[in-house]
C-alpha cells in the first residue's frame, strides 16, 4: 500500500508574548514541508513509533491491529491480529525484532516483529493504557486504568517482576523508562506525574503543575529536562538536574495548543520538542528558547501521538483521521520566518562546512569550532563537531 505525497504549507504566527501563541496577530504562510500520508488502519491511529534505524513504523489503532510500514516506499510490510478490542499503543524494542502492545481488552503481549507469532501474553484487570520497552531490551512496563497498576515484566519471558498498585489515584495515561533505565515515569487522570525508582522500589518524585489530565510525558537523553503535556494546553518544562523546579516551579508555555495536547517527544539532543493535539496541530518548540518554532497542519481530526526520528530529521505523527504521517523538517532552517525568528531571540545563524545548509548556535555559544550543522554531527561516530 503506497502512500501519497503531497506538500504542506506551515503557518507560522507572528506574535509578541512568548507565552501566548495565539493572540489577534499576523498569520502568515512562509514555507512547506514534504510529507507522506500513510492509509490502511479502518479506525483511530493510536500510537506512532520508529524502528528498525528509522527505516520503518510501528501503528496502533482502535481497529483492533498492528501496523508495519516501510517508511521508504509506504508499503504496509505486516499487519498484526491478536487483540479483541482497541489497540491502545505498539512500542518496538530497541532492535526491532520485538514490540510490545496493549489494549482495551486487557491484554498486554509481546511479539516476534518478523514472524508476527505472540511471544508472551499477560492480562491486568482492566484496560491497558500504556506500555513500553526499556532502552536496553530487557524489560517491559504497563499502566492500567481500573487499579491505577503499574506492572514490570520480563520482556523475554513475561515474568511479572514488580507490581505497584494505586500507583495513581486515576488511570495512568503513559509510562516510559528514563533514558538510563533506573526509573519509570508515569502520568496520571490524577493530574500528576510520578517517578518510580527500579531499585528502591518506591515513589522518588510527584509532579503537579497541571490543572486538567496529563497525557504524556518525554525526557531528554542527558536525563536533564522533562516535559508534561496536559489537556489544560499547556507544556511544561521541568529541570529535573538541578531541581529548580521546587522553588520556581517548572517554565510553561500556556495555550501551547487551541486544544487539549495528547503527546510529546524530545529531539535526541533535547532541543526541539514536538507536540500533538485536538487542535489537528503537529507542533515544534524550541526547548531552550522555550518557543514556538513550526506549526504543521494536515490532520482533519485529533493528533494523537508524535514522535522524532534518531536523526532528528522526520516526524511521525498518527490521528483519529486514520492516518499516519511523516514530515520532513529537515530543511526548515531555510524557513525565512525561522531565520528571522531565531535571529531575534539571540541565535547565530552559519552554513554548514559539509552539507551547505544552514543552522544556527546560541549567540553566547564561543565555540569557534561549531561548523557543521545537528544532522551531520549526528552522523560522526564519535559526534566530534
């Protein structure tokens, strides 16, 4: 199954407060991205995921399957049958040779990726919400909604390692491993996230921050930042590092979306976050600026999930609309509005030495040796600039 191409302008708003994104201004379409559109789920595309080095996606729906795609050409490699009921999320392990799902009929399974046989099955006793691999394959997590449960699993076996019941005081809306793979980060209907530390055993940390349900979270690499996104629109950004966040409270950006914001996901190196929501919006911040870089539009219906690629070079983003979508930001630097933005707000703006391209660096930044652009650093083994 091919995908169609087509090309999507990106409006970009015009306005003066950092903190109001929508105010009575200036909407002006200033460039294009290519995005491909990918069709064969019957029903809402729950969750979005990269694997296999970028070079595919692994789709969730509420119509009861599993999607494989071949992000190269669009061809729809595998489809997966085995839950009853709506597939609530999919998430491929670090090599791709394994995912995990969950869904609406209690089931959490993991499976073989290439020969789509169901590897392991365990229930909760209601609806699984969430689930996900750990970094380095070994483990699995699940969040449910009628006992509030977060479940630890063997990921080879299926052995349940750790149980924590009323973990949340309403349903948990993700879980995801930090990046070191000690803690598991949750959300809640409770409007709260928590960390649960592997070792000890126990809650180390409760987030509020929020004034409606959180709906997900993501963490840099470095472990430095988090992100929380809600149904009240707003993002916030907490320096969990430091732990400023006890005295000032984390930074926010209020009416981030025009309405409730589902998912969220750093770059490889924290400094762009995407963001989807009920407003039909793909959004980009930048996370040290803490401000809106690109709006892309094309969903007719609810963005549900939104995720980077390791190259930070695509994004994949899934909807009620039935569809999933891959965008290119590749070239927006070359976005004449985001040059004039970045230029305001202090940033230095060069032509990569190998690539041509332009990319921008912090005005305090005396590095006299940053000459090459994010995406061909990425592609040094050992990330010298």
């Amino acid at each position: 199954m091919d995908p169609t191409e087509d090309c999507v302008e990106i409006e970009e708003v015009i306005y003066d407060e950092p903190q109001e994104i929508y105010p009575h201004s200036e909407i002006e379409l200033c460039g294009s991205v290519k995005v491909k559109v990918f069709q064969g789920h019957k029903d809402t595309v729950k969750s979005c995921r990269f694997c296999a080095d970028d070079q595919k996606a692994l789709t969730s729906s509420f119509d009861k399957t599993v999607k494989l795609w071949h992000l190269d050409d669009g061809t729809l490699l595998k489809s997966y049958q085995g839950h009853d009921l709506n597939v609530s999320q999919a998430h491929p392990d670090p090599t791709g040779d394994r995912f995990v799902s969950c869904g609406w009929d209690k089931k959490v399974q993991v499976w073989n990726t290439e020969t789509g046989s169901i590897l392991w099955c365990h229930h909760h006793d209601g609806i699984v919400s969430c689930c996900n691999f750990s970094h380095d394959g070994q483990y699995v997590i699940s969040g449910s909604d009628v006992d509030h449960c977060l479940k630890v699993w063997d990921a080879h076996n299926g052995i349940l390692i750790h149980k924590v019941p009323d973990l949340h005081r309403s349903t948990i809306t993700s879980c995801k491993f930090s990046p070191r793979d000690d803690r598991v980060v949750t959300c809640s209907m409770d409007k709260t996230t928590k960390f649960w530390d592997i070792k000890s055993m126990c809650n180390t940390i409760s987030l509020g921050g929020h004034i409606n349900i959180i709906s997900d979270t993501a963490m840099s690499m470095d472990e430095h930042k988090l992100a929380t996104v809600s149904w009240d629109k707003t993002i916030a950004f907490w320096d969990i590092a430091t732990g400023s966040y006890r005295l000032k409270g984390p930074e926010k950006l209020e009416k981030a979306h025009e309405g409730c914001i589902s998912s969220c996901d750093f770059t490889t190196d924290g400094l762009l976050l995407v963001t989807g929501g009920f407003d039909q919006q793909v959004c980009v911040w930048d996370t040290e600026n803490v401000c809106q870089r690109l709006r892309l539009q094309g969903h007719t219906d609810w963005v549900e999930d939104v995720c980077f690629s390791k190259d930070q070079k695509w994004i994949l983003s899934s909807s009620k609309d039935k569809c999933l979508r891959l965008w290119n930001i590749e070239n927006t630097d070359d976005i004449p509005i985001v040059l004039q933005r970045k230029r305001a707000i202090g940033l230095r703006v060069y032509n990569c030495t190998s690539c041509g391209k332009q990319f921008s660096v912090s005005q305090i930044d005396t590095a006299e040796d940053v000459k090459r652009c994010v995406f061909c650093r990425l592609q040094t083994p050992d990330r010298a600039i």
